[in-house]
C-alpha cells in the first residue's frame, strides 16, 4: 500500500489535486482509534492486525508515525502508554515531528473506553481502502488517454494493479500444492522413521493415541456423552496432557479452555484435585489434614499448572463470533497448540430468532473454522439425546444433540458410554467407561475402555 502523503504544516494531509478534491478520509476515527491503542494496547493493536491495519491506513502523516510506533512496542512487548510512547518517539527523534506531547495527551483522552474499537478499525480500514482505489484508478485513467499501443500488456498491469489493492482486503488463503505436500511428506516421514509417534497432540491415554495418532492441527474433535457421565473430566485430562505431557520428548502446548458452563476457579479446583490425586470430597469436608501428604501433591500440582501454559475463559453467554475473536486475540500473543469449549450447546446465538437447529449449526461450522483458521485442534464437548439411554444401547452419531451438522463438520466424534455390561443403574461413579471413536474422517473407528477413578474424578489408561 502506498504510504500517504507527508502531513502539511497545519499537520493536515493535502488535498488530492488530480481530481481536485480532498481523498476521503476521518481524523476523527484515525484518532479515536489511536486513542483506544493508548488505552489498551496489546489487544487493540492485535485487533488492528487482523485487519491488515498498517501505518499507511492513515490519512494524517502524525496519525500513522504514532501508529508505527505502537506496532514496534507491541512486537517488542514493551508496555504501551502515553508517557512511554512520548519517550520512545523521543528518542526516535519524532516526538517533534508528531507534533510534542501536548498533542499526544490530546490523541490520548479522545474516548474513556475501547469498546467502539471495532467500529473505528473498520472505519479507518474502509477510508485507506477507499484511497488506495481512487490512487489506483487515477492513475489508469491517465494512462489510458497515454495508451500507445500493446493492449494485452496493459490490461494486465491494470489488473496487477487493482489486485494490490485488494490483497490489503483479503487475507491470502490458496497455497500452491509444492507446501501443503512438503508438509505431508514431512508426517510421512516421521510416520516410517519412528512407527507409531504421534502426529498430533497428544491425549494422554495410549489407547486414544494409537488409534487417532494425536489430535490433529486443524481438526475439530467432538466429545459427546449425557449429562453427569464425565466428559468435562475427560476433556480436562485432555487439556493436561496437552500442556503438562508426562511422558519424555512431549512438547507442551499452549491450551485455551472455553468454559461456558464452570467458573475458572472451578476448574482449577477439579484440575489441582485430579492431578494431585485428591479426593474433593475429603478436602471440602476438611478431612485432609494439614500438613498430611495431600497437601504436599496439592501445593506440587499447583505450582506445576502455575507454570503451565494454560488459559481460561470462563465468560458466560458467548457467540461463536465473540469465541473466535477471543481465541484469535490470545493466539496472536500466545501462539496456540489446543482448544477446549464446554460446551456446544450453551453458545449463545447470534441471531436467536433462527430455529435453534440452526442456531447450533452456525456453531459448529465457525468452530469448525476456527481449527483451520488457526492450525490448531479444537475440542468441542457435546449433549447427546437420550435416545441410547431410552434404547439402552451404546450411542451413535445420529445421537448428537439438536443438530446433524455437528457430526458433518466434525473430524473425530468420541462419544463416552457406559459398559456393555454395566446395569441400568450405571452412574459416572463406575470404575471404567467405554470411549467409542464413532468418526475418523482419516484414520479408524472403534472402542476402547478408560479406567475411571471415581474419588478424584480422573480418567486414567484401562487397566483390570
């Protein structure tokens, strides 16, 4: 994008003097939202380069070397703050140039808060690409009255022209096969190389491994189970693993947990409790004692899951629009391995005057999404009917709760049932479950059986 042009003295950029009219443009919306990256940096910035915002985008030549500014801090990591942006431009030698401090602090108390961020990032956004069009434009036009011949030629670098554009707009989405092979071919080789090495992150159960090898990058992973039968358990032994792998040689990942359902302080209880191998019950009765061995593994799991690269967010009444946006704002500071969202069906909708079929199938398309948007494996826990209790039968797809778009778009579907042989009265407080691999878009189906722990609430390898 070509950068604008420099800032006159009263700090105003020219007019545009081929068309005799001024480019289109908002000083106002360029410093309202240079107000809100004064106010919140880290996420606003980051919003700003999702959408392809650049120092170029602004119109006023001050606007776009304050904005320059900001994107060194943020890569840099450097806190973002009036007084320290002053200092940086400072000794950058353009504090001057920008027009002093005075017209900082000015930039700074625009707006009280960042929540019209959004609106003046795609208002600042729209006028740059509006500009870019008119320069694009104008200059082919001249050209035109100048044609002297080869019109193949000229055509095409009329196209080249206007597709620079709108490569500002769009982000690049189609690869040529040479990268996606190398990258199959590098797998390939770790396949031969070392038989049976997982490809993906790992579960943390070796049954589960070698059957789906890992949960793959930009696979969407549903876990579905009535209520009360420990898929929330089980997707947080899932979310461990991933982070604090114990097994040599296992790179921990980076894991984001969407829970719609609990409290993050809850969480962390049944996380510490399940690791540190603790009976809650006990610990809530005040049973353990004090300075007994418990305590020891709780004080030991908690500073490991201090240290762990683990995030939660635990906001209630989510869209699946507001879920990406997040997921997209931690994964551009923290580069992400694993997401885990509990769960499906409390997403809220984005239009709830749509039937609630198709409330669910907009979720789970954008969750779908998302794992391939950021090459990440997303685990999405999920209800199922009660037609397999009703039947009292081991569940099948068909059984996925409220929408069939869930066992469309998914990749892996794992469904937690309770044993063959178990009796009707069979609860979560049973000793062992069945994990059925219902869908493998790439690999097998099939069963297999998880020790289940009931005085932690941790599922384990099957053992007799």
């Amino acid at each position: 994008m070509d950068q604008p042009a420099p800032a006159a003295s009263s700090g105003r950029p020219p007019a545009a003097a081929a068309a005799g009219r001024t480019l289109p443009h908002s000083l106002e919306a360029e410093e309202h939202l240079l107000s809100c990256c004064l106010l919140d940096g880290a996420d606003v910035v980051a919003r700003c380069l999702e959408s392809r915002i650049s120092p170029s985008s602004f119109y006023d030549a001050r606007h776009g070397v304050i904005f320059e500014q900001l994107l060194d801090m943020y890569n840099r990591q450097v806190t973002i703050d009036v007084a320290v942006v002053a200092e940086e431009l400072k000794t950058a030698r353009k504090l001057e140039q920008v027009g002093g401090y005075a017209f900082l602090t000015q930039v700074s108390s625009r707006i009280p808060t960042t929540a019209q961020a959004g609106y003046f990032i795609d208002k600042v956004r729209e006028l740059a690409l509006l500009r870019e069009i008119i320069r694009a434009a104008t200059g082919t036009v001249e050209e035109c009255y100048g044609f002297s011949g080869g019109i193949d030629e000229f055509v095409d670098q009329v196209e080249q022209r206007i597709f620079g554009v709108t490569q500002s707009r769009v982000s690049e989405s189609a690869k040529q096969m040479r990268d996606p092979t190398r990258e199959a071919m590098n797998v390939i080789t770790r396949m031969m190389m070392k038989k049976g090495e997982l490809t993906g992150v790992t579960s943390g159960f070796k049954d589960l491994d070698a059957l789906l090898w890992g949960f793959q990058r930009n696979d969407m992973i549903v876990l579905a189970a009535r209520p009360s039968m420990g898929k929330t358990s089980l997707a947080l032994n899932f979310a461990e693993a991933a982070a604090m792998p114990r097994k040599a040689g296992v790179e921990p990942q980076r894991v984001l947990i969407f829970s719609l359902e609990m409290g993050a302080s809850q969480l962390a209880l049944r996380m510490l409790c399940s690791r540190a191998r603790v009976n809650m019950k006990l610990l809530r009765d005040g049973l353990l004692s004090k300075n007994g061995e418990e305590q020891n593994r709780l004080l030991e799991a908690a500073d490991e899951f201090t240290k762990a690269p683990i995030f939660i967010d635990d906001s209630s009444a989510l869209s699946i629009m507001q879920l990406r946006a997040k997921a997209r704002r931690v994964h551009a500071r923290h580069p992400l391995g694993f997401i885990m969202v509990d769960y499906l069906q409390l997403l809220s909708p984005t239009d709830p005057r749509v039937p609630r079929e198709q409330q669910v199938a907009e979720a789970s398309r954008g969750l779908k999404a998302l794992a391939k948007e950021l090459g990440v494996p997303v685990l999405v826990l999920s209800q199922l009917n009660r037609s397999s209790e009703k039947d009292n039968r081991t569940p099948r797809l068909s059984d996925l709760r409220e929408s069939g778009s869930i066992e469309q778009d998914a990749d892996v579907v794992l469904m937690l049932a309770r044993p063959r042989d178990a009796d009707e009265k069979f609860q979560v407080a049973s000793d062992s479950a069945e994990l059925i691999v219902a869908k493998q878009r790439n690999g097998p189906v099939g069963e297999l059986k998880l020790t289940f722990l009931r005085d932690i609430t941790r599922f384990e390898n099957f053992h007799q």
